[in-house]
C-alpha cells in the first residue's frame, strides 16, 4: 500500500474532512479534531494518534518516533513506512479516526450521526441508575 492508498483509506472513514495546514501538511480530522496528519514535503512521514499503550509499543520500533509537538497527546510519526505491515498502519489510521471520534462532545458526534462509545456508556449507566 503506498502513501497514496493510506491517504485514500484516511478519505474513506465516515465524516472525515481534509484541509492543509501548515503550508505543507494534509490534515485529515473527523468533528474538527485531527487524527492524522501526512507531510507533502516528504512523502514518507506521517503521523496520527494512538492509545497511551500502544504509543509505547509503536515508538519502540526503528522507524516510529514520538511526533513533534504532540507526543504528550500520543501522537507517534511514521518516519519509515515499511516500520510495519501495510495493513497495520491502515489499521492504526482507523483505530485513530475511532480514538477522535469517541473524544468528540456528545452534541457533534450526534450532529455527525456517529455513535461512540463514551455515549453509548453514558447511556448504559443513566439507564442502568434509573432503574434503581
């Protein structure tokens, strides 16, 4: 899978939009929150972000570092797409989408008509309270 293919994976995920910022970066970002970001300057990094568990894992691999600016937020860099398997790091692009999305305000990923799991819990234990 090539750089191109991760960017078209990253356009398939539902409610994603995509603008450059920076002058030199293509920001993909679901509710108006980044989830990752691939530089047009060097076609071979990229960046998303990823859970506290696997930010550790995935940084201890040649060619994954922790990503400039953002690694207090989890975000690792791609340096060396051949790091990991073509179908991980499609993957990781989704699980990054999900990670944004189920941080998203209730009231946006409702607007988006994203269901996340930090609603649906929110729902279970309303419901699970007024049952008592």
């Amino acid at each position: 899978m090539s750089k191109n293919a991760f960017i078209e994976h990253c356009r398939a995920l539902p409610h994603v939009t995509e603008d450059i910022k920076w002058k030199k970066d293509l920001v993909f970002s679901v509710g108006q929150k980044m989830f990752a970001v691939f530089n047009l300057d060097d076609v071979t990094q990229f960046s998303f972000k990823s859970t506290p568990a696997m930010f550790g894992t995935l940084t201890a691999i040649a060619g994954i570092v922790p990503a400039p600016y953002a690694a207090r937020f989890n975000w690792v860099l791609v340096t060396t797409p051949k790091a990991l398997s073509q179908k991980m790091l499609k993957t990781l692009l989704t699980e990054s989408y999900e990670l944004v999305a189920a941080g998203l305000p209730a009231k946006v990923g409702k607007e988006l008509g994203l269901e996340t799991q930090q609603s649906q819990s929110r729902r279970s234990t309303m419901t699970q309270r007024s049952k008592k």
